[in-house]
C-alpha cells in the first residue's frame, strides 16, 4: 500500500505493520475545523486506541 500513496510512510504499529498516510481521506474521520491534514502524531494516537478494541485484533 505505501507503494500506491506517495505521502506514505512504512511504520509499526503497536508491533504490526502499518502504513501511515496523513493527507485527506474520507476512511478515516478525522477532520480538523481548520482544513489542514491530521498531523501523524494524532494519528498513530487514535490508531493505538482504537485497533485493541477490534475482536481478534492481537499485540504483536
């Protein structure tokens, strides 16, 4: 997938493989009121919250 995104940067993830691509989309819902991009760091936050609640979801 980093592949395919050129703003794509290869990271892990709570010990998974991870893609993070911090440029507008609609798959994530993450929009700030002043039109610029999520920074990364709120990202890989809402990520490391979000991807445990998942059933079958396993840490590393």
């Amino acid at each position: 997938m980093a592949d395919l995104l050129n703003t794509a940067q290869k990271r892990t993830v709570l010990g998974h493989p991870a893609v993070l691509h911090s440029d507008r989309t609609i798959a994530i819902a993450i929009w700030r009121q002043d039109s610029v991009v999520p920074d990364d760091a709120a990202l890989l936050s809402v990520a490391e919250k979000v991807l445990p609640t998942i059933p079958g979801w396993g840490n590393g």
